[in-house]
C-alpha cells in the first residue's frame, strides 16, 4: 500500500498506510492529522490543504487552478516544494510520499 | 467555564463538527455533544453533487476521522433524532426516550432541500440531492438513464447537470425564472456559465415551470409550461427550507430560519444557531455555505470560552465547480450599484461589483488569483473596521 509520512511543525512525525486514490488531504482528515483543512473537499478552491513535499519521486505537473491557488497560501509559498494535498493521489501519483504540514492554513 | 459544563449541539455537519473542534482548540474542558440524525460519520457535503456523483470517490469525504472523536473528548451521537428541546431545564430529548443536559445548546440542523409538490411527484426516478444518502441514491439511476431533466437552475442544479452530461447523458434544465443562478451571481456570471454549458451539449429552458410528472411507477414525462419532456431521472434542485421546526417548537422566535443577533445567539441567551439555519436579525438573510457554517462556528467556539465579546462579522465566500468552470465568490454582490468586468466572459474573467467607490465583491471564473486578491482586499477591511 502507499504510504504518507505527515511531518507536523513541531518536528512529529506520523505516517499512514493508503489506498489507491487516496489524496493527501483526504488521509490526512481520516486520519486525524492536525493542519490540514480541506473546506472545500478536494477541490483545489480554499487552499487550506497546503503542504510542503519532502523526499519526493517525481511528481505530476502542477495544474493551473492549483499554481495559483499557491500563490495565496496562508502560510509562505516554497516554490519548489509547496502542493495542494487535495492534488496529490496515492498510487498514481506516488507510492511513498513525505510532506510536511505548514503552521497556518487560514 | 467549568468541566462539568456541557455544550450540546444538535446537528453534525459542518458547522457542528467545527463547533467542536474549536471548542477544543480554544480550551474548553468540559462535554461536547453532536447528535444528528443521520447514522453516517459526519462528512463533507461539497463533493456530493460533483465528484462524488460520477463515482471516482466511493466513500464520502469525512469530516473527522473516526478516531477523532474519542481523541478528543467528543460524543457524537449519530443516528439520533432530537425530538424536543426543554429550554427550561435546559434538555434536549432524544427519540430514544432519553435526555441530554446541557449548559450551552447551539442549533446547527442546516436545512432540507425544498420539494416540488404537483402531480406525480412522488414518482420513482424523482430525486433531491443534498444529503450523503441523496447522493449515493443517485448513483445508480445516474448510471442507466438517458435523460434527464433537472429542475431549478442553481448551484446543485447546475453542478448535478454537468455530472450528468459529463457521463453522456441527454439533459435539460428547466426554471422558472429567466435566467440560472438568479440568487447566487451577476446575470453576465450567470450567461458565461450558462453559454458553456450548453456548448457541451446541456439543454435549457428559461421561463419554464413544472405543471406535472407522468409515468406509471417511474417518471417518463415532465410536463412543463414550454412543452413536454421525456425523462428517466428527474433531479429537483429548487433550494432549502431550514430546519428550524425544533426551535420553533420550543418558542424561540423563527422567521424564515432561526432568527440571531449580531452574537448569533437566537432569542433564548442560552442557544445560539449558526449555520445554513440562522437567520441575522438585522439583514433579515440566510448565508448557505460551508464557509459560512464554519466561520460562525468558530466564533460561537471563542465566544462561549468568553475569548470573544465582539459582534460576529465576516466576508462570505461561495465556490461552484461546474466541469471545467471554477466560480469563486467573495462578498456579497445584490447591493452593487457599478460594476466592473476584468477580462474575457468567453475565458476567464472576473467581476468586480462596487458600492460608490468601494469593493463588495468579485466573481470570478477561472481566475484563482483574483478571487483570492478579492478576498484578501476584503477580509482586511473588515478587520481594520
């Protein structure tokens, strides 16, 4: 199974085994990790999913609704490393995946 | 604020799930109760009429994980319905035949989609779509008809449209007013989304009303004021009634949703209500969204934990995914007396509506960046005002 590893602020760490489809937003709320919103519920709309990718395969390309819903992130935009977690799907995405949650999302 | 303090909330969608957790966040030690009647893991409702509907997701998007609850003190009490409320003793009673004290009790029920009562509604193949069981009803009629008719040319009217023509239904909208979205957008808003849709290939009826649906168990035909259409799936997407039957009940004063003050709390000091059922006692208006559910959650969080005594204010913001058509909302654009378009009504474009000089609010299409301009312009103003 894929697996996401959420990196918290604090340094903590937790990772979770996905299914395939998975988002990293939606684990992310099944699983209880703190930081991660979703309002809209995946739809790349409110931003409130950000994160920064760590030890990364590579990645799709970044779609245009989401390049600039980046750009209006509540916390700072790294430009290498800053997704939407509601874009990002296990399996076809990644296999493995490391992000790290931002301190704010709103 | 003391631990045997209990905030009773009745109502598990967004704005209860986010009462709560806000209510943890900002240090309240003592009981949290959610009860709603529905059975399901409280879960999130924009993606029902869109993604989920096509069927890529098979779960709904939860709200909270399962485990969340218990991690956090949180009794959810799903599968319940609240019968009654005592204002007096302070309970609420459950249809189990139980009671629930409470020192706090916030009102977040939402609303019901409104129904369309002409002959033959009650015909198999006519659906609502506003609830996780409403959406996984749809699925499979979605799956072996050919057409479809939608009535009302809303958000979910239009949203559930696209997800039909997108698995290559034939689909016509039909509504009685003159043009979609009569509510929700500027009517150039609206003819932009509209012309696109029908570039791929949905059919619309203006200036039409249902007089009738025909069929022997299952609709067949829809009988309209423009003419007569076949379908096997009917889709109603007219709006919401709020549920406020309870608190109307219980004496607390109801005019078209539960009326609140500028602290959203309703006629009773001891019950608040918020969400798509909480009418301002000043605007006389309701706001249906999910930022809106959350957003006053939070403050009725911070204002019960006494962090807050100011009056609630807030920029509303609305979305609609309608395919490849992003609408992003901010503001509220009826009291608009100029406004100004940026960009092309064919491609992306945004509206910006003025009052005299200032800013309101922005609609745009397709254009991220502008709403979230918009939205920062703003949410500062309100903070400095």
């Amino acid at each position: 199974m894929p697996t996401i590893t959420y990196r918290q602020p604090d340094g903590s760490t937790l990772s979770v085994a996905v299914s395939d489809g998975t988002s990293v937003m939606r684990a992310a709320l099944e699983n209880d990790i703190r930081g991660i919103i979703g309002e809209c519920g995946g739809q790349a709309m409110c931003a409130t999913c950000h994160v920064y990718v760590g030890s990364t395969p590579e990645l799709p390309p970044i779609a245009e609704e989401e390049q600039e819903m980046l750009e209006c992130t509540a916390a700072p935009r790294d430009p290498a490393r800053s997704r939407l977690g509601c874009q990002l799907k296990a399996g076809s995405d990644f296999e493995a995946i490391e992000v790290e949650i931002p301190a704010r999302q709103v | 604020m003391t631990l045997d303090e209990t905030v009773a909330c009745i109502g598990a969608g967004h704005a209860g799930v986010q009462l709560a957790e806000s209510l943890r966040t900002e240090g309240f030690a003592g009981r949290i109760v959610l009860i709603d009647e529905q059975e399901h893991l409280p879960y999130s409702r924009p993606p029902l009429s869109k993604e989920f509907m096509t069927g890529t997701e098979m779960a709904p998007l939860p709200l909270k994980g399962a485990s969340w609850y218990a991690a956090h003190d949180v009794t959810l009490h799903t599968g319940t319905r609240a019968t009654s409320i005592d204002r007096e003793r302070r309970r609420v009673h459950l249809e189990d035949g139980s009671a629930l004290g409470w020192n706090h009790l916030v009102l977040a029920q939402g609303a019901r989609a409104r129904t369309l009562d002409v002959p033959g509604s009650t015909l198999a193949g006519i659906h609502t779509l506003r609830t996780l069981n409403d959406a996984k009803g749809l699925r499979a009629p979605l799956a072996r008809s050919n057409r479809v008719v939608v009535v009302g040319a809303g958000f979910i009217g239009l949203e559930f449209a696209c997800a039909a023509r997108a698995t290559g239904l034939d689909v016509t909208v039909v509504d009685p007013a003159g043009r979609a979205l009569a509510r929700s957008v500027s009517s150039v808003t609206a003819a932009a989304l509209v012309s696109r849709l029908e570039a791929a290939g949905t059919h619309f009826s203006f200036e039409t009303s249902v007089l009738a649906f025909q069929g022997e168990d299952h609709v067949r035909r829809v009988l309209t004021s423009n003419g007569d259409l076949d379908a096997d799936l009917v889709v109603i997407g007219i709006g919401v009634v709020p549920r406020d039957e309870l608190a109307h009940e219980a004496g607390l004063e109801v005019d078209g949703g539960i009326v609140v003050d500028s602290a959203l709390l309703t006629s009773d000091p001891n019950i608040t209500a918020v969400g798509d059922l909480a009418v301002s006692s000043s605007t006389g208006a309701r706001t249906e969204c999910v930022q809106n559910a959350a957003d006053q959650a939070r403050y009725v969080a911070q204002r019960i934990v006494g962090k807050t005594a100011e009056q609630y204010a807030h920029v509303p913001r609305f979305w609609s995914h309608l395919g490849p058509n992003r609408l992003q909302i901010v503001g509220t654009w009826t009291g608009s007396d100029n406004s100004e378009l940026a960009g092309n009504p064919d491609g992306a474009f945004s509206i910006r509506h003025y009052r005299g000089s200032s800013l309101i609010a922005v609609e745009s299409v397709n254009q991220p960046r502008e709403h979230m301009q918009a939205r920062k312009a703003l949410e500062s103003r309100l903070s400095v005002a």
